[in-house]
C-alpha cells in the first residue's frame, strides 16, 4: 500500500476558540461568561457571517482555557495568538486586524507568561 503525502493544509485557515468556561457565582477564579462571553462570542460569530468570511473561519466556544481571571478569554490559531476582549468594539478590532487584515492586535494580546494569580487555600 502506498502512503499519500502529508499536506499542510488546513483545514481552516483561522480557528477561534472563545472561552464561555461558567464557575459557579462568587468562585475565586471567576470565569469568562460572568465577563460577557457568551453574548460576545455570539457577537462575533454574527459578525463573521455578515463579512462573509466563508467557511475558511471558524470560530468555537469552548470551556475553560485556564485563563479566567485575565479574561473573557480567546486564542486564534494557527498563530497561537491570545486575547482578552471585553466589548463589541474589541471584538470588531480582532475581526479586522487580525482575521482580515493579519495583524495582531497589541492592546488586547496575552502574551505567554501573563499567567493569572490562582487562588491559594
């Protein structure tokens, strides 16, 4: 049997993941959705359809990135690039910069060794 050769292609060329981690109310670590997630990474997926960015672009909830107290928290891959939003205007900017235009938006970035402070006890 011959083996087909490896393509790097992707699947997608952008892949969102948007943390809509719950906690439960009054935890230490808090959580993305008590940030506005949900209602932001349903904004966000809106958005992607009226640009018509076609099914090159997905863009996924998914549960806790461990990122929650920097957040409401997201990653963009292939770049590996993370961001915390907080409003409709941060998602835009993300949206335009960076999925449309490939540049990274620096006021929002969490860089690698931004780490949140975990709750001892």
């Amino acid at each position: 049997m011959t083996e087909k050769p490896y393509s790097n292609r992707l699947f997608y060329d952008t892949h969102v993941f948007c943390c809509v981690n719950e906690r439960p109310e009054g935890h230490p670590r808090s959580c993305c959705s008590a940030r506005g997630s949900v209602s932001l990474h349903a904004y966000m997926k809106m958005r992607a359809k009226k640009l018509n960015l076609g099914e090159r672009v997905r863009i996924n909830r998914v549960g806790c990135l461990d990122r929650c107290e920097l957040g409401p928290t997201m990653v963009i891959y292939p770049e590996g690039i993370w961001y915390t939003y907080n409003s409709r205007e941060d998602i835009d900017e993300i949206i335009d910069s960076h999925i449309i235009g490939g540049m990274q938006v620096d006021r929002l970035l969490l860089p690698p060794d931004c780490v949140p402070e975990k709750p001892t006890g």
